[in-house]
C-alpha cells in the first residue's frame, strides 16, 4: 500500500510563500499523474494542480501565476511551490496520486496551509 505524507503548511501573511512536501513510500510519481487538492472550511475539496505522468502540468484559474507544482522522482517527493498567499488560499491541502487508466489513487492525509495577517 503506498503511503502519501505531506508536510511543509503552517501559518503565513498575505504575499508569503510555502513550499508543501509530499514524500510517497514507493516510487509512485514515476507511474502516476500527482496532483494538489484543497479543501477550505463548507467547501468540497477541489483540484489546485496537477503533474501528469509525462511531466505536464495543470492549474486551477485561481493559483495559475502563483503556485508551481513539481516532483523529484529519484525522492519519490511531489511539490507545491505557493508564492503571493492570499487569505483565500486557506485550507487544508491533500497529496494525490493515481494510476492512469485504473481505479487506483492515494491520498495523503493533508497539510493546513492559513493566510492570515
């Protein structure tokens, strides 16, 4: 079973930065598509960024410009770059991994990222 464990949240001012982590047991991001979900208080979780196995990326219209996702397969470790907060930015942030063309994904167990002054 592979294990997804992300650190790197914490609190930040409006316009700082953060750099979330997410180390996989196995070599999973070799063979997935990665991607960065959140999910701020009444809201449904919702996609921020996306890595795919071929090394593309995606990004939601609301941290395009701002967040960079990447990964660095040789540390089975995924990352989210999150440069000019803003307080909406708030909630707490989910590793994902899923095998394309299966059922199978993971998910690691989130990181509270809060904006705040």
């Amino acid at each position: 079973q592979v294990q997804l464990v992300e650190s790197g949240g914490g609190l930040v001012q409006p316009g700082g930065s953060l750099r979330l982590s997410c180390a996989a047991s196995g070599s999973i991001f070799r063979v997935s598509d990665g991607g960065w979900y959140r999910q701020a208080p009444g809201k449904e979780r919702a996609l921020v960024a996306r890595i795919f196995k071929g090394g593309s990326t995606y990004y939601a219209d609301s941290v395009k410009g701002r967040f960079t996702i990447s990964r660095d397969n040789n540390k089975n470790t995924m990352y989210l770059q999150m440069n000019t907060l803003k307080p909406e930015d708030t909630a707490v942030y989910y590793c994902h991994a899923r095998i394309p063309l299966s059922t199978q994904e993971f998910w690691g167990q989130g990181t509270q990222v809060t904006v705040s002054s």
